[in-house]
C-alpha cells in the first residue's frame, strides 16, 4: 500500500516541509513530491527557526510558532494534496529539530522544549494531519548518519555503481547554522554497499564498508 508522510525539517536558520511518496518494502522505495520553505513569516519577519520561540519567559510569544511558521507550511502541503486527491488525515506529519533546539534546551531547559513541541503538535492537528514524531535529532547518531549517507552518494550511485575511481578519497561536511558535521571516507574499495553497519563511538560515530574500508563521523 502506498504511503504519504510529510516532514518537517526545523533546521537552525530555517524551517522546511518535505512530503514524500512511499512504497513500503524490504527496500522501500522513497519519492520526494515536494519542498517548501518560507523565508519570511506570516508576520513578514525573517522566518530563523523554531528555537527563537522558545521563550519560557513569554508563553504568548512561544504560541506563535504555529501562525507564524506551522500555519503557513502546513496550508501550502494541504493545498499541493487536494491536487493530488488526498485527504490530510492519511498523511502523517513529522517535525525533526536540530542543532538549534539542542542549544536552545542548554539555555532554557528540557520542560521549555516539551511545551514547544506540545504546541506544535496541536498545531499539526487543527489541520486534520496525524501526528508522528515531534522531537529533536541526536547530532552524532542521526545527522552524523546523515552526512555519511551522503558521502556515501559521492562514493556510489544507489544502484552501486562507480562514481569516483577506484583509490580516491572523498570527505562531505554538513555545515549546519549551529553545528556542523563532517565525514570522512577510507580507501574505495569499490564494494557494493548492500550491508553497511554503522557503529557509534563515544560521541564519533564510525561507519565500516563490508570491505573494511572506515568512514568517519564527527558532530
């Protein structure tokens, strides 16, 4: 059965709606229908992310996260599934925070956080959307694997096959507005990637090619 799923990609100096189009499998296949980002606010202020509404001093302020930057991504995404004969209620939405968040929790407290996300979570449901996960990303285990992953499509096409000659080295550096992330790929053996571990080291993770070849995550 084909699925529909939106994420929202509240990144440190922006916010992001991506909805996709997904075949489940034992590799599922995953089709990217849209992209939309605002620059600006309802409001008409620079639209700088989700974490300059964590404001534990001014509820009031904090609740305008929804209308200014949720409102406006999630009338965009109801529109563009009208098109396509879809109802926002088969369609879950998810909102994935990064560095930003992870810096505003240090300054604010983990409580100031829940009560955000408590908010935007009711703010998905006034548009008839399902609610998925509402959180904030672990920069070594997830945005690191991000990164990797694309190294990864530098190193190969997702079908295996060769991008760079055999012996090359190639390194990918996510640069975040908050934090960065940078990877750094071993000796190309040319291996097909269909199995590849990732293993966490302390706060470096540490991905191992089948052939042995290491790549190197830091966040």
């Amino acid at each position: 059965m084909t699925l529909h799923t939106a994420v929202i990609d509240a990144g440190s100096s922006g916010t992001r709606l991506f909805l996709y189009r997904v075949e489940p499998g034992p590799f599922a296949h995953v089709e990217k229908l849209l992209e939309q980002e605002f620059p600006t606010m309802a409001s008409g202020a620079k639209e700088d992310g989700i974490n300059n509404f964590v404001r534990p001093d001014d509820p009031a302020i904090q609740a305008t996260v929804v209308p200014e930057i949720i409102d406006p991504l999630l009338e965009h995404a109801r529109g563009f599934l009208r098109g396509l004969g879809i109802e926002p209620a088969h369609v879950e939405v998810n909102l994935l925070a990064t560095a930003g968040m992870r810096y505003a929790e240090g300054l604010h407290g983990r409580p100031a956080i829940d009560r955000l996300y408590d908010t935007i979570r009711a703010g998905i449901r006034a548009h008839g959307f399902p609610v998925g996960e509402v959180r904030t990303t672990c920069g070594s285990e997830e945005e690191g694997v991000w990164t990797w992953i694309n190294l990864n499509d530098m190193l190969l096409d997702v079908d295996g096959g060769r991008k760079r000659r055999r012996g090359d080295r190639v390194a990918a550096v996510q640069n975040g507005g908050a934090q960065p992330c940078s990877s750094l790929g071993g000796e190309d053996r040319g291996d097909s990637p269909d199995h590849i571990p990732f293993q966490r080291e302390a706060q470096e993770c540490t991905a191992t090619w089948r052939s042995g070849a290491r790549y190197d995550v830091r966040c």
